[in-house]
C-alpha cells in the first residue's frame, strides 16, 4: 500500500485508494483487452499461415496432377503413333503384295510359251531309222516273212529298238 500524507482526511484517502484501485484494474482489464486482442492476432496469424499453405499445397498437387496427366496424355500420344506407323507399315506392306501379285499376272499373260529344251546325255545322238518300203512284184515268195512258217525267227525284217533309241523316244515324248 501506498502511504498517504496523514493532513488528507479518511474520507479522501478512501477516494483515493478506491481511485487507484479502479487505475490498477483498468490497467489489469487493459492489458487483459491487450493479450486477449495479441492471442486473436495470432490465431489470425496462423490461421492465415495455415490457409496459405493449403492453396500452395493445393497448387503442388494441381501442378503435379496436371504434370501425370500431360505424361499420360504423351504416353496415349506415343502409343497411337506406334500403332499408327505399324498400320501404315502393314498397309504398305499389303499394298506391295498386291501390286506384286498384279505384276505377277501381267507377266504370266504377256509371257510367251517357253521353249522346251531337250537335255541328252553325252552320247552320241542317232536319228532315228527310217523304215524303207521296197515294193516287189505279187508272185515272188518272200523267204523272211513274218509269217508262221518262218525258219530262223532271228531274221526278222523289223528292226529291233536299241535301248539308247528307246530312252530318246521316252524323253521326246516326255517334252511334248
């Protein structure tokens, strides 16, 4: 407590305390007010830290969605022109075969028949004989005949085929 000088009456002294009582609870109210309207700012304060953080998080998780849509977006881009190229590729492809398949048939109709060629062996080729028809008069008897009667079978008047003329009938025949 505070000493008064003694010459002021008790009554004043009474206004006097109660006066600096009211000062020191307004002071006390006043500073209350003061760290009330401190803790409001910073609730204020964090509130506002807070809310800044969640936009700027906000706009990560925007830009790096956006970033995965984009490298998905190249990724479908990447795919449609690999399949794409490959169906330009089958299709050229489909298209020579075609055009070879029409160059074909255009040569096949204008190509002429091909020559045939005999291949032989390195033996000596002989033509082949001639049967020689000599006429004779009606009344002579012919001693080599054919016929039943004859004596010497081995007489023969046909030539009998050698194997090597033979094999160039069969190959004759064979290329015609």
């Amino acid at each position: 407590m505070v000493d008064y000088p003694s010459t002021l009456p008790t009554s004043d002294k009474a206004e006097t305390e109660q006066a600096q009582i009211k000062e020191i609870e307004k002071q006390k109210l006043q500073a209350a007010l003061k760290a009330e309207e401190e803790r409001q700012a910073a609730i204020r304060k964090e509130a506002a830290v807070r809310t800044a953080r969640e936009q700027l998080e906000a706009v990560i998780r925007e830009k790096r969605e956006m970033r995965q849509r984009r490298e998905q977006l190249n990724a479908d881009i990447r795919a449609r022109a690999l399949i794409t190229q490959k169906r330009q590729q089958a299709d050229k492809q489909q298209q020579t075969k075609i055009n070879l398949e029409k160059a074909k048939q255009v040569y096949l109709q204008t190509k002429k028949q091909p020559k045939t060629t005999v291949t032989t062996s390195n033996q000596r080729q002989v033509p082949p004989k001639q049967q020689v028809t000599t006429e004779r008069p009606e009344n002579t008897v012919d001693t080599n005949n054919d016929g039943a009667n004859i004596p010497n079978p081995w007489e023969s008047t046909y030539p009998i085929p050698k194997t090597s003329d033979e094999l160039e009938q069969v190959i004759r025949e064979g290329n015609q």
